[in-house]
C-alpha cells in the first residue's frame, strides 16, 4: 500500500513538473475504433469507424481526464459491444 502511495505521488509531482515547464506532459496516438452488433441469428456484425487521434498522458497514472500513453498504445483498437 506504501509503494502505491509513493509511485503516485511521484508520478504526479513529474506530471506538474513537465506540465510547468511544458516538457511534453500530453501526446497524441491514433486510435482505431469499430462496434460489434449481435445480430439475432447469433452472428457479430462489425461497424467500423475511421480512425481518430486521441491525446493522452505521458504518466504511469491517468491525470487530467487522460488515459495514460503507455496504456493507449498498447490498445490501439478499441471495441464497443451493442
């Protein structure tokens, strides 16, 4: 629990930091999206959406309403079941 505390107050200190002195606090990631409709004969028909940039943390954490960069990266697809 210790550790916790410590990695997030550390992070959001470095996040104030870069966010002060404009170090490239935020960055921006391509982000495909598509929704998955089930249909009633049991099949999944997919919608997809063109791609869109999303702009993100560069933090271990999500600060200000951002997912954080290293997260987005790693899901560059996102699905939504309907």
């Amino acid at each position: 629990m210790g550790l916790t505390l410590l990695a997030y107050a550390v992070d959001y200190a470095i996040f104030r930091y870069r966010l002060a002195t404009n170090r490239q606090p935020y960055r921006q990631i391509t982000v495909t999206s598509y929704d998955a409709v089930a249909q009633k004969n049991g099949k999944t028909q997919f919608l997809f959406n063109p791609p869109e940039v999303q702009t993100c943390v560069n933090t271990l954490f999500p600060r200000a309403g951002y997912v954080p960069c290293w997260y987005l990266q790693r899901h560059t697809e996102q699905r939504t079941n309907i």
